[in-house]
C-alpha cells in the first residue's frame, strides 16, 4: 500500500487526501464534471488548483483593481475596489469552506472568477450596457463569456463545470450545483454589505450611529465583529449541504441589508457621478458599433461569429474605469493643440 501510494503524482495523493479528510458534501476534485475541452491532468495541481491558477493569471483578474466597487473615481487609497472586493469574498469563501471541511479549491476559484465579467463604473455601467444591448447584460454572464470565450486571444481559460457553475450562479437566480458555490455566493453578500458600510462611513455618507441599532447590536458594531458574527453563526446553523443563518441573524442582515441599499446604492450623495458613467458608456457603445474599424483587433474577430453588438459590449465591459474615461475623452473631449 505505501509502495502505491509513492507511485501516485503529486496531483493524485492530493485527490487521495481531499477523499479521505473532506466531508461528504464536499466536491472532489477527482469527480469534476470536466472541462469543455479536454486536458491531460496536471501532475501537481487538481482540476481545481489549476482553475484558480488560470483566474488569477489571466488579464480580466488583472483589470479589476481599477474597476469601481460602489465609489466612483473616489479621493483616497483605502476605498474598495473590484479587485479588493474579490479577495476579500474569497478569503470569507475560504474561512467558511475550511470550517464545513469542503474544498477549498473550488470555493477559492469560483471567489476569485465570480465579478471577472463586470463593467467599468461599478453597476451604473452594468445597467447602461442592459438598456442598450440587445438581450441585456449581466455581469455574471458577462463573466462565464470571458473565462469561456475572451480570454487567452479567444481560446478561453478552460475551466471546470463546477467552477464555471459558480461564477455564474453567483448573485440572483439559479442556485450554485455545489456547496461550495452557494458558500461564495453568502459571501459575496457578507463581504459586499460590511465593506460598503466601511467606505460609506470614509466618504461621509454614513456614520456609525446612523445603521440600524438593533442589527448593530445582533450583530457587532465593528467591520470585524460584524462579519464574525455572521460566519460563525452560519457555521453553527447550516446543516448538511443547506446553507442557513439564525432567524434572529439573518432578520438582523437583511435589515442591514435593506438599510444599505436606501441609504446608500441609491444614495444621490454616494451615487451622484452614476448619470455622468452611464452616459459616458451609452456614448462609447453607439460610437463604436458606427465605426467597428477602431476596435481592437481581437473584438473585430469577434464580429463574424456573434455580431458588433456583441463585440463592442465584449470591449467595453472589459474596460477599467480610468481607460474608459480616456478613451472617452480622446474621441469626444477636444484636445489642446501640441506643438
């Protein structure tokens, strides 16, 4: 026996080990649905290791440091990004996953992959490109698109069926097939709703003494203390591959929840440069379906097989923030003689 196991690659005592320390609700590596294309096995890294691999290498990972979170353009170092945002739900993803003994590798990938899709401008140019694309637009959709189709030149990034499933059950709609996507998808919501609170309380918007009393009390009044509450309570309240909080727990989040989203998403104070990156988004979109020769070679490409509309949501949702201010200003801001 210790003879076959020497025998066994890295990557096969690895599968070995998760079979015999996970629990039972975890996702195997060894019992992945597969990727679209098939690849030999890694001799060192499971399916999964490798996904989250090609997620943080891969450019769209890249651009979401400067991608908006919920401020846009702010005044300071400390404010949240899209980037910052996706490690943070990934190292929540992980603190639960590690506690239900469920693989960690797969919750890492689908956190990390889960917002590669989203705009530039936060959900302001997420609901300009729904307006004007035939079909709509989401981000999570958005994401499968680019780890299916964008990335690698168009090749894509090849990832597993259950890593792909993650990302794009993420938010609203159907549930994840797995467990540990539906713990990414608590924690996208325990990581979003306490780091806004943070950077709302920095911007001014908020303060302390404005969140609700009895969900500060229920659950903490500290950024720390708060998210503590919540994971901790989940752990102790989850069941099998169900997924719960406490009743008081969770009343006491979807208060805070509700708070955030009327005195702050929707905050004329928070949200009051929206209009201005909705409208610069709906420009660049008419501007670039009318002269499809400026795109960047590898959305021209795109054109022959799913059409401009496609190809010019494709280049603009990829955008960062500070690219598409540029951009915009360059084709309809007139510039300052040279000499």
């Amino acid at each position: 026996m210790l003879a076959e196991r020497e025998m066994l690659t890295v990557r096969e005592k690895t599968e070995q080990i998760e079979h015999e320390i996970l629990s039972p609700f975890a996702t195997l590596s060894v019992n992945s649905k597969g990727r679209m294309r098939h690849e030999e096995p890694c001799p060192l890294r499971t399916a999964f290791q490798r996904d989250r691999d090609r997620i943080i290498h891969c450019k769209s990972f890249r651009r979401l440091k400067y991608k908006t979170q919920v401020f846009l353009a702010p005044e300071g170092d400390h404010y949240r990004t899209r980037l910052t945002h996706t490690l943070e739900v990934s190292q929540i993803a992980r603190t639960i996953a590690r506690a239900f003994r469920i693989n960690e590798d797969l919750t890492e990938a689908i956190a990390l992959g889960h917002d590669l899709g989203h705009t530039p401008f936060g959900h302001a140019g997420e609901r300009a490109l729904s307006e004007i694309c035939p079909g709509g637009f989401t981000h999570y959709k958005q994401s499968i698109r680019v780890v299916d189709r964008l990335e690698r030149d168009g090749q894509g990034l090849n990832l597993t069926y259950e890593v792909r499933n993650g990302i794009e059950c993420h938010t609203t709609g159907e549930q994840p097939s797995t467990i540990e996507g539906g713990v990414v998808r608590i924690s996208d919501r325990i990581a979003y709703i306490n780091h806004d609170i943070d950077d709302a309380i920095r911007a001014g918007v908020l303060t302390q003494n404005d969140l609700p009393w009895d969900a500060q009390y229920i659950l903490g009044r500290t950024h720390s203390e708060r998210i503590n509450t919540l994971i901790t309570d989940l752990v102790e309240n989850s069941a099998g591959s169900t997924l719960s909080m406490s009743p008081e727990v969770q009343a006491a989040f979807d208060k805070l929840h509700a708070f955030m989203f009327e005195s702050v998403y929707t905050n004329p104070l928070a949200k009051g440069e929206e209009g201005k990156a909705q409208h610069l988004v709906e420009r660049l979109y008419e501007y670039f379906c009318k002269h499809t020769d400026a795109l960047h070679e590898e959305y021209r490409g795109i054109i022959s097989t799913d059409g401009v509309e496609t190809a010019v949501c494709d280049y603009i949702a990829g955008m960062t923030d500070r690219y598409a201010v540029q951009l915009y200003n360059d084709l309809f801001i007139p510039q300052t003689w040279k000499k």
